[in-house]
C-alpha cells in the first residue's frame, strides 16, 4: 500500500511593526534554521527541536501523530525561526518562500503539507504573508491540502481559512502546548486524508485588538472561553476550535481577535460555535489589561520593599521594551531611572547595544570607560544615555553574542550584541552576575519570566516608560474601520461581515 507522504515546515517569527529593527535571513540562520535530515533528526523522540529553546514542539507533536500508524511518511521540509522583531524585509520573505516552494518540489510526490505558522508576521510592503506561504504550498505541491497551526497571537484572515485544510491555534497563554497542537494538526490531516472525516471550518473576525484581561487561558475572564473550546473538541462537536487574541502591534488594517471551528462536514454547527466563541470574546472586550506603574513609582516600591530584596530581588519587568514581542531591547528609559533615582540599589539590567560592545571589546575588564548608549536601533523608543562605568565582564553567549558588563554606581547593565531573551535568571548568570546578590532585576519579557524567577523573585513590578510593546501604542495603527478600545464600537458584525467577504468594503475611523 502507498503510504502518504506529509511534507512539514516551520517558518516563526512574530512581527512588531513599531520596531524599526528590519528581520532579515540572517536573523533565522542565526537563531534557528534546519533542514532535510537535520530537521527529522531534531523532531525524533530524542531530539532537540528548536536547540535552547523548545525541545519537543508543533514537528515532533506532528511527526508523533504520523507515527501513530503505518500508513504515512513524514517527508522533512525544513524549520526557521526568529526572535520576535521588526518586519521582515522583502528578500527575507522571498528566501524563505522560494525554499518553501523549491523544497516542495524536490520532495516528488507529496499528498499533504503541514505549516507550523507563527500568524502574525509582517513583511514591508507585504500584506498577509502567512496566506502566501499555504498558497505557495498548495501550488508547489499540486493542489494538496495544506494543514497549518498558529500561536494564539495570530492575526487570522480570509485568505488562511480558504486556503487551508483547517487552522488550529495554541490554547494555553502562556504558551505551552505546541506539541499538543502539532500532534492535533497531524492527526486532523491523517483522518482527512483516509476519508474518515471532512473537515469544514467557519470563523470571525473581531475589530478589536485588546481585551480579555491578562489573556491567561487559566484565569477569568477568558478561562471559560478555553472551557468551552475544549469541551467542543472532546465531545467531538469540533475536530478543532481556537480563538487568536492577536498581536497587537501587527500592520495588517484588518487586525482583530478571531474565533476558528472545523466541524466534521457540519457547516451549520462550525458557524454556530464560532459565533458562540465571537460573542464569548465581545463580552469580555471591556477587561483591558492592567496598567503598569510609571518607572519613578516602580522605583520608589523597590526600594521600600527591604524585606524582599534581602531575601531575594525586585523584578521590574520593562512592559515597554518586550523584547519576544517584537520590541528592539535598546529601550533605556528604565535604566536611566535607575541610575539617577536609585544608584545605591544594585540592579542588573540587560540592554542590546551592539556598538557600544563593538566598541568595548578591545577595552580590558576592569577598565572605567565613558560611552554613550542607546539610540540607535530603535530612536524613537531609546534615547541616547551617557554613563560612565567599569567593565566587569567581556562574554561570548552562543545566544546574543558578545556580552560586556558594565557598573554604573550600582548599575550593573548588561550590554548584549543580540536581542536577550530575559526569560531565565540564568542570562544574568552567564554573563558573570549572582542574581541572588541583585537588589533589582530587570526583564524584557511580559509573563513566561515569572515561572523562572518564581525562586528568587520576591516582588513583581511592571513598568510602563514609552516603546514599541505599550498597549496605547497600537492605537497610532492603521485600521480598516472603528476598533475596539481606541473606538467606541457597538457591533463586531460589520467587521466580520467585511473581512469574510460577506459585505462590501465600508466603516470610517471615528476615533
Ligand atoms: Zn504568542
């Protein structure tokens, strides 16, 4: 019997459109690219799947599925991934959609696709690159269905839906079941492909780009939306149902939540449910997300709190300069803070300087040094801040490059060449710093920071200065009509009804 050939790739980035900090090929060589063996060697069940990162995510999830039975082949495409920044530049989509296609087409006869897409990646001057890639898998594989997953930060369109065979989103934030989703994408495509099911699936689109709360799928309010997501797919009223809560700082005008059903050929009930799920999603428009602390008053609470830093540190998370959602992590407003309101407290703080460490790494540590950091990634969000400081420590990191340390009075910055990842107290660790000796800590990153630090972390501060992650930010976007919060937006159904092709284009900002 033949058996089924199911080619796979992975193509991730999450796209900040603030950040001007262009993503090139070179950002997904450096970071994660695998391909052909390398990539099947890496989804096994030994393997390392994404090395430092994930061990066993979305491929090893679908390969898992695959090798449930005897009847398909996994046929490795290959895996690119990039640190969430700016968007992606034309060459760089080009790169990987030719490689997509040439790969596909060196595979021989494939008889489905699967995409582990991140669903809100943006390309300059290039609207929905993530229908490109399933129309270039389509193509080059002659007409096969193309099975895709997104991170719940996805921005879903029209163009998806039509053009795959479904589209399962992650149903945890935090994120943590990319291999249960792969696995469920891999084995949705396997009953597809033997006629035991027909998938049909329905969506919405939601003209708003905030709401939900903190958006944990285990707290209200959006705990009984993922209550009710779970309990459609295991009464098997859905083969798949997801809600994207979006990226918020995404260029597509037609930005928004979304709700996404595959029925087994019951269009009547995957309309249904993924209208429930809209309405779900509309009623809970109102809990916005916290508001963070200003970085004077974040300061002031780190100091007062004596108890904490002695037994452990303050972490103050810089809400604007959320380096994995796209910000450039050259955002120097916090330190400045630092260094001028609280230079007894001794901080460490992660900064991406490239030239400032270009600059440094002929300097010997120990050396005093004036240099002036900042501005020049990302100007707007990062004004130039000169200090005087001494190096403690120079450090290769396989991660983000060359490393220089720096102390500023208690100011201990920790200047990366590439974009830090401050999820694990051991980024402080590798660069030549006792976390356990800081009384302040800061941190790029919006929540996966605090399951690691949870050990050390006595107090959790979030701060608001001014850059590419504000939640105001988004409201200087372009939309395709009134969109909730920055408008005063009565009904969802206009929106969808426009962005699923239902209605004539209409709606003018009123904001
Ligand atoms: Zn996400």
């Amino acid at each position: 019997m033949a058996r089924f050939r199911i080619a796979y790739a992975r193509i991730n980035q999450e796209t900040n459109c603030l950040c001007p900090v262009q993503t090139t090929f070179d950002d997904f060589r450096s970071t994660h690219f695998l391909e052909g063996e390398a990539l099947a060697r890496a989804c096994d069940a030994d393997g390392y799947e994404v090395p430092g990162m994930f061990r066993r995510v979305e491929l090893a999830g679908f390969r898992a599925a695959l090798a449930e039975g005897d009847d398909a082949e996994p046929v490795p495409l290959f895996s690119a991934w990039a640190v969430a920044s700016g968007p992606l530049t034309r060459p760089c989509f080009d790169a990987l959609n030719d490689r997509l296609e040439a790969g596909l087409k060196a595979a021989g006869r494939v008889d489905a696709v699967y995409l582990a897409l991140h669903g809100a990646m943006g390309v300059r001057d290039l609207r929905d690159p993530e229908s490109r890639f399933i129309e270039t898998a389509t193509r080059a594989s002659g007409g096969a269905p193309v099975m895709v997953t997104h991170d719940l930060h996805a921005n879903l369109t029209e163009d998806r839906v039509r053009g795959a065979l479904a589209v399962i989103s992650y149903k945890t934030n935090p994120h943590r079941d990319h291999f249960a989703r792969g696995r469920q994408a891999g084995r949705l495509l396997l009953r597809a492909l033997r006629g035991e099911v027909k998938p049909v699936t329905a969506w919405r689109s939601l003209p708003m780009y905030l709401g939900g709360g903190t958006t944990l799928d285990v707290l209200p309010p959006m705990l009984a939306v993922y209550a009710r997501l779970h309990l459609a797919e295991r009464l098997g009223t859905a083969l798949a149902a997801s809600v994207n809560m979006c990226h918020p700082w995404n260029s597509d005008p037609g930005l928004g939540w979304s709700t996404c059903v595959t029925t087994n050929n019951d269009r009547d009930a995957a309309e249904r449910l993924a209208d429930a799920l809209a309405e779900m999603c509309w009623a809970r428009k109102d809990a916005l997300p916290p508001v963070f602390a200003d970085a004077t008053t974040a300061i002031a609470e780190a100091r007062a709190a004596r108890v904490a830093r002695k037994l452990g540190a303050v972490v103050l998370a810089d809400a604007s300069d959320v380096v994995t959602a796209g910000a450039s992590g050259e955002n120097t407003a916090l330190l400045r803070a630092l260094l001028t309101q609280a230079p007894e407290l001794r901080s460490y703080a992660p900064l991406r300087a490239p030239h400032t460490v270009a600059e440094l790494w002929p300097r010997v540590e120990g050396e005093t040094v004036d240099v002036t950091l900042g501005g020049v990634l990302d100007p707007a969000h990062s004004e130039p801040f000169p200090v005087r400081g001494r190096i403690l420590h120079k450090r290769e990191n396989p991660g983000f490059g060359r490393t220089v340390v720096l102390a500023c009075e208690g100011l201990h910055l920790v200047l990366t060449t590439g974009p830090a990842i401050t999820i694990k107290p051991d980024f402080f660790t590798q660069a030549g710093l006792d976390p356990w000796k800081a009384d302040v800590l800061v941190v790029k990153n919006f929540f996966p920071f605090r399951l690691f630090f949870a050990p050390l972390a006595r107090k959790t501060i979030y701060v608001k200065t001014r850059g590419a992650t504000d939640f105001d930010a988004a409201a200087g976007l372009t939309f395709d009509g009134p969109m909730h919060p920055r408008d005063v937006v009565g009904d969802w159904r206009g929106a969808d009804g426009r962005r699923r092709g239902q209605v004539g284009p209409s709606g003018t900002r009123v904001g």
